[in-house]
C-alpha cells in the first residue's frame, strides 16, 4: 500500500495528526474526524453553542487543515485533511458544507466495519486494555477475512 497515492480514511478513534504526518510521508493521505478530547484540537473549534447552524472555521497548520462544521444546534463536527488549504464551501445548494465534507463518500467502509464488528463482537467487559485492543484487532481480522473469502468465493 505504501506509495499508492490512496486516501485512508478513518473514524475519529484512529485519526489524529500523527497518523497523518505519517501516512503522508508515505506518499498516502489521511482524512477523517477527530475527537473533541483531542489535544491537536483548537479551543475555538469545540464548541457549536455560539455558532450559526452550517457556519464553518477553518484552520491550517504544517500541511493539514482542520475544518469545525456546525451541522445542528450545538453540535460540531472536527474534520482533518491534507487535501483542503482554503475555506472553499460548497454553497446554500448543500447546506454550506465545506468541501473537505467530501469523506463522506468515501467513510461507508468504516461505517459497515463499525457496524459488523458492534454486531458480531468478541470483546467482553475488562479493565486490561491490552486484552481489550487484542479483541478489537481479533474484531477486525475476521471481518477482513471476511471480506476477502467474499472476493474469492462471490457466489458462496
């Protein structure tokens, strides 16, 4: 994968402004939400209480833009991206989304993983979080593998 010019793109458990200074010198992209907790995340972006639904700040920093979307009352959405270095929105026709939104197209892949794995699960409650990213990795293996006896076996 590596050197293939693909965009990777993750939840907000995964992205973080590391991962994307990573993948970037490995010639991919990283595109995704952050969390709230993030320390990577401005004070400014956080909250949506004071902000216009469908308003937008922008901020760009070392080759990575972040994007805060107000997309309801007093809720917010954190977007990173190496792609977008300007405050291009898309216009009243899509609610004022910036462009950077464009994820969205590509995050259905995450959403079923989170949906098959929130589903059929192996994880249990524990308070030893090695075991739990264990069975998290487990999660995701099978689902993969998975995913490639489909590709090989399509009418099974």
């Amino acid at each position: 994968m590596y050197g293939t010019a693909i965009d990777v793109t993750s939840n907000n458990f995964f992205t973080s402004c590391e991962l994307a200074d990573f993948v970037w010198t490995k010639n991919m992209t990283a595109i995704g939400t952050l969390r709230k907790n993030n320390p990577e995340v401005p004070a400014l972006f956080l909250s949506g209480k004071q902000r216009d639904v469908h308003s937008s700040i922008f901020g760009c920093t070392s080759g990575l833009s972040r994007v805060s979307y107000v997309p309801a009352r007093n809720k917010s959405l954190i977007l990173l991206s190496p792609h977008h270095h300007d405050d291009m929105c898309m216009g009243e026709e899509r609610d004022h989304k910036p462009e950077i939104m464009y994820r969205n197209a590509t995050k259905s892949g995450v959403d079923v993983l989170d949906k098959l794995v929130g589903e059929y699960t192996c994880t249990r409650s524990t308070s030893r979080w090695p075991l739990t990213l264990f069975l998290i990795l487990i999660d995701v293996a099978y689902v993969n593998a998975f995913v490639l006896w489909m590709m090989k076996f399509p009418n099974w």
